[in-house]
C-alpha cells in the first residue's frame, strides 16, 4: 500500500516525467495514467498536476494520522492523568501521564477529522458489495451416523433463492463518501 511519504518526489528519471497519483476506489494512491514527459508538457499542466498530487499527498496523510489515532485505546484501569516527578533540587514538576498524552492527542486528532478524511477513511475500508442475499431460517434435522433423524432439530440460515437481493447500507455509505474522495482526482 502506498503511503503519503511515498507520494514525493513526483518526478523521476532525473526529473525527466511527472507522476500523476489518483485515488482509486478502495482509497489507494496510485499511478495508473501515464506520467507527464516533462519537455513535452506545458508548464501549466505540469503546476496543475503537481499541485493534484500535493493535495492527494496530504489527503492520504491527514487519513493515515486519523487511522492510527483510532487504534490508541483509552488508558485502562486507574492510571493517574497526571505524572509528578522531582528533581535533583527537590522541585516538583507535574506531567500528563504518557499514555494519557497519547490517548488525549488520538482524541483531538479523531475530533478535528474534516468530513473529506472521515469519507476518505470510510472509502479505504474497502468498497462493499451493492447488494446482500435474503437470508431465511430453515429446520434440519439432525443426522446420526448412520444417516437416520436423531429427533434433534436445528435451524440454520440460507440464502433466499427466490427472494431478489436487498440493497447493502454500506454500500450506500461507501458511495456517498466515495463520491466526495475523487475530486482529488480531478
């Protein structure tokens, strides 16, 4: 999986062609255009594509500081907020706690996610099947070894033939944040 800091530099070839990253719909970075011959492009295009490959660059890292700030779990137990600590002088000097610092700064990363890193974070979750099958509770009895009822009875899930395939809600949620994720491709 590409990472923002390997977005840059956006040339190569001792600067002989331009990438042009796009996100594609799992919400990775990639280069699937052609990159833009340097000598050959016009000054413009080249700004204007350098300028699409910075903003996805700090888009993918604005994602990537939101996703690991949702992995730092809250301190349990009763761990103090506060660390005191004294010097060699006697002087107390008070602290936050390490792993409250950690937690308190995850939070405030969570809370200042702007509506573009939350859909950007939902679309790299994968994108979802547009539809689920119906399931239905069917009985089957259950068999012993020599393939006769054993007066037991299970009820198990299987998907509906009959029934036609209901919309996902994911994938609705997906779509909608998708569709605010590729205008960093345009």
């Amino acid at each position: 999986m590409i990472r923002s800091t390997d977005i840059q530099p956006d040339t190569y070839k001792s600067g002989q062609f331009l990438r042009r990253w796009s996100i594609n719909e799992n919400g990775q970075a990639v280069c699937v255009v052609d990159a833009y011959p340097v000598a050959d492009t016009e000054q413009a295009t080249l700004d204007a594509q350098s300028e699409r490959n910075a903003g996805i660059k700090q888009a993918l890292a604005d994602v990537e500081a939101l996703e690991a700030a949702r992995l730092v779990a809250e301190p349990e137990g009763d761990i103090p907020r506060t660390v005191t600590e004294t010097d060699a002088d006697g002087n107390e000097t008070e602290r936050p706690f390490q792993a409250w610092a950690e937690y308190d700064a995850a939070q405030v990363t969570i809370a200042g996610a702007t509506e573009l890193t939350n859909n950007f974070e939902t679309v790299r979750k994968g994108k979802p099947v547009e539809t689920l099958p119906v399931m239905i509770e069917v009985e089957r009895p259950q068999l012993d070894e020599e393939g006769n009822p054993t007066g037991v009875v299970d009820v198990v899930l299987e998907v509906d033939e009959e029934a036609e395939p209901e919309a996902n809600p994911d994938y609705a949620s997906w779509s909608a944040a998708w569709e605010s994720v590729k205008v960093l491709n345009d």
